[in-house]
C-alpha cells in the first residue's frame, strides 16, 4: 500500500508536508516521531546547539552511521549464509558420493 497524498508533519516547530513512494500515510507518520525523538535526544546532549538546522544534520548524521553499520552487518550476514551453503553443498556432495560407492 502506498501514501494517500501528503502527511503533515511537525518536528522541532517546523511544519512539512511529506510523501514518499511505497509508504502509507501512518508509517510516514510513525518515522517522524522517531526522527522528532532522535533529535530532543540529540539537543538533550547537545545543548550548545542551538540552531535546528544544525540539529537536523547531525540527526541525519545519526541516521546515516546506523544506516552504514547495518548495511554492514548484512553483507557480513550474506557472506557468512554463503560460507555456510558452500559448506554444506560440499558436505552433500561427499556424502552423495560414499552412497554411490
């Protein structure tokens, strides 16, 4: 299910409308909660910056890194799901071979 048109939406007293392709209008809803909590959390520690915009990027930053260590995290998953495959393929074919003897 795709968004019904755009979601108004407020974080840190910024009004926007916001519509993404292959995201209802709850789950765009949803993601700015967590964006508006990630950046109270950041201004929490981070007093010194005052400047919302300031404040944007570094939650951006923030989204961008967990974004990163996941990814990571799947290639090393992706690998290790290959490994074990080819492991197993080899373990089969051993085993098919000692039947056919």
């Amino acid at each position: 299910m795709s968004s019904n048109g755009p979601v108004d939406i407020e974080i840190f007293k910024s009004r926007v409308a916001v519509e993404i392709e292959g995201l209802t209008q709850i789950e765009i809803a949803t993601l700015a909660r967590e964006v508006a909590e990630r950046m109270e959390d950041l201004a929490q520690q981070n007093k010194k910056i005052a400047d919302s915009a300031k404040l944007a990027i570094l939650t951006a930053i923030h989204y961008a890194a967990d974004n990163y260590k996941l990814k990571g995290a799947s290639s090393n998953n992706e690998r290790y799901v290959e490994t074990k495959m080819e492991s197993m393929m080899l373990q089969l074919q051993k085993a098919l071979s000692s039947a056919k003897k």
